[in-house]
C-alpha cells in the first residue's frame, strides 16, 4: 500500500492582541520576550512612549503599542509583556496587554480588507488574513519602525 502525505505550507508569526485585533508579526530573529525590568519615564515624550529601558547596557525606547494605534493604554506595565523589536536600527520595545505566542499559518490564507484598521497600524500592515474565521492583521516591522510617526516620539 503506497502512503501518501499531505503537507500544507506554513509560515510562522507571533501574535498577540490588541483591543479585538489579531496581530501578527512574520518570525523571524530578532525577536525576543524581555523578562520584567524597570522603565524610566523620560519628559517632553508622546504620550505612547513609556519610557526607555536598559537591554543588554543600550537603552531602548518603550512603546505603548496600543495607546500609539489610539486604543486604551497597558493598564498594568508589572503584568504587561515587553516584546524586543528586531530592527537594530530603531531600539525598541512594544509594551503589549497580552502574551505573545507563536502560531502557523497556511502559505496561501484568504486576504481580506478591513476598513475599521485604525490608521496608524494601517500603514504598516503588510496584509490582513482570515484563517480559522479570525482576521490577522499581519505588520511589517521593517515599515512600521521607518514610520517617521513612529520615529517621532517628542511630544
């Protein structure tokens, strides 16, 4: 009996949520989940800029990721997930309300179009995907951290 297997392509993102979206950053490294540190609080910055915070002796800027896409900020940085960014050239890190986590997805999901993305995010996506009946609002780091609205943080 002759077997036959049947393997779908995927690729792999990190997701997390942000208000009801799905967001998904491609994997790829870079990436890192940073245990708890401090933030400290720098003056004349936007209000989506937390602070900075000391990786490895460089200091990198901590962004609110869903208080910068005007949503309601982190209510808790202790409980908050610090997602390190891969763009060496933008040191930063993503202050997230929930966990990351690592999913697969098919190579060739449905794209749709969704209006309701707020503006911000909207500018850096690279598609949006509808798997398992959930849209995923996949980024492009590379566009978001060369975002001169990301880049500006003075207030």
């Amino acid at each position: 009996m002759e077997s036959r297997s049947t393997s779908k392509q995927t690729w792999r993102g990190f997701i997390f949520n942000v208000g009801d979206m799905n967001i998904v950053f491609p994997f790829m490294g870079g990436y890192e989940i940073l245990p708890d540190r401090e933030i400290h609080i720098i003056p004349w910055a936007k209000d989506w800029v937390r602070g900075v915070t000391n990786v490895r002796g460089e200091i990198y800027t901590v962004v609110d990721f869903s208080l910068y896409l005007g949503l309601a900020p982190v209510t808790s940085i202790r409980r908050a997930t610090m997602f390190l960014l891969p763009d060496t050239s933008v040191k930063c890190v993503l202050l997230l309300e929930d966990r990351v986590n690592v999913r697969n997805f098919p190579q060739f999901a449905e794209h749709v179009v969704d209006e309701k993305v707020p503006q911000r995010l909207a500018s850096c996506l690279n598609v949006i995907l509808r798997d398992d009946d959930q849209d995923w609002l996949v980024v492009d780091v590379e566009q978001l951290c060369g975002s001169q609205e990301f880049l500006s943080i003075a207030a």
